[in-house]
C-alpha cells in the first residue's frame, strides 16, 4: 500500500504538469492556428467518447480546454485525489453513501455476486445532499442496470477511490478487481466491461 501511494502522488504531479503544460501550449498553438489547436484537442480525445457523440460536438467541449476554469478545476481534481485509499488487490474502502431513498449507507453495502462543457446536462456544484439527489435522478431516469448511490457531502467516497472527476472501478466481495484510469482520459468503459465478463 505505501509503494501505491508513492507511485499515486507521483501520477498525480505527473498529470498536473502535464495539464498545466498541455493548457499552456494549447493557448499559444491556439493564437497562431485555431485549427491546429482543435486538431490537437480532437486527438487527444480520441480514447474518450466526447467525440463519438453526435448531438455533442467540438465546439461544445473542446475550447473548455483552453481556459483556467479547466485547468482549476483539474487541480482541484487531482488535489483530491491524493486522498484515494483504493488500490486493485487491496480492500475496498467501505465510504459512506446515500442510497435514493436517502437512507444512510456504505458501498460495501452494495455488492452483488456494484468542469461544465456546454450543451450537456447543467448540474451545478452540490450545495446540499438534496442537490446530488436530484442530479442523481438525472441518471436514474437513464435505467441504469446497477443500484444509484450518491457520496455523502464530506465526498469521502470520491476521495477514497480517487473518483475526482470520474473513474471506473470494479468491486467484488470487499476487494477491488479493477481500477481504471483518471477521466475523462483515462475513462474506459470498455475495459469495464472486459473485466465484467470474465468474471461470468
């Protein structure tokens, strides 16, 4: 667990300059060749789904890139991070959750042998346990085919599992099998889902 943590605070300073660098050459690329800079941008994305969306185009999220609301958001983002206790083959952390009938909870109770870009859903920063719900609703409302539970204000569970912005784990029977990487880069639904079926 301490080399995890090591090699934990290393990607994460790792990734800070990276975004802090990217942000900067992508502005000065920016200036000289907007079409380059969109190039750029379209292509490190091509691993994320952004792109693949067609009522959700480049000109709704790629120049949020450019600004220092992206990469404030980042920091803030990977600051959290440096909080995260889950690591795959260790134990998972139990954090507190809210299930949607708002009953205090704990992920582990969930086990069964589970920065804005424009035009896209508007949720504003939680101020409340009452505002997640209702963002909560928003996916509910999609069917997903796993139990919805929200973190708890104190974001305890997103910083134990290192969830800020988003990433992708697979939990069974209190360990972690699997990890994925930061999103919105390191996002990778189809790894979940190989992960998944071999575990049919």
């Amino acid at each position: 667990m301490f080399v995890q943590k090591v090699l934990l605070y290393v990607r994460t300073g790792s990734m800070l300059l990276y975004v802090l660098c990217w942000n900067v050459v992508l502005r000065a690329v920016h200036l000289i060749s907007p079409a380059l800079a969109k190039k750029a941008i379209l292509k490190m994305n091509e691993r994320t789904t952004m792109n693949k969306n067609p009522s959700f185009t480049y000109d709704d999220w790629g120049p949020t890139f450019l600004t220092h609301a992206f990469v404030k958001t980042a920091a803030g983002h990977m600051w959290a991070s440096l909080g995260q206790k889950a690591f795959v083959g260790g134990r998972a952390p139990d954090s507190p959750v809210v299930s949607m009938d708002e009953q205090q909870s704990s992920i582990c109770n969930f086990f069964n042998d589970g920065w804005a870009f424009t035009n896209n859903i508007r949720i504003r920063k939680h101020r409340s346990l009452e505002d997640r719900m209702a963002a909560a609703q928003i996916l509910i409302r999609e069917d997903p085919l796993c139990p919805v539970v929200v973190d708890q204000m104190s974001n305890t569970a997103s910083a134990e599992y290192g969830a800020l912005p988003e990433r992708l784990y697979v939990l069974r029977e209190g360990k972690v099998l699997y990890e994925g990487g930061m999103g919105p880069w390191g996002y990778s639904p189809q790894e979940v889902r190989s992960v998944l079926e071999k575990m049919k």
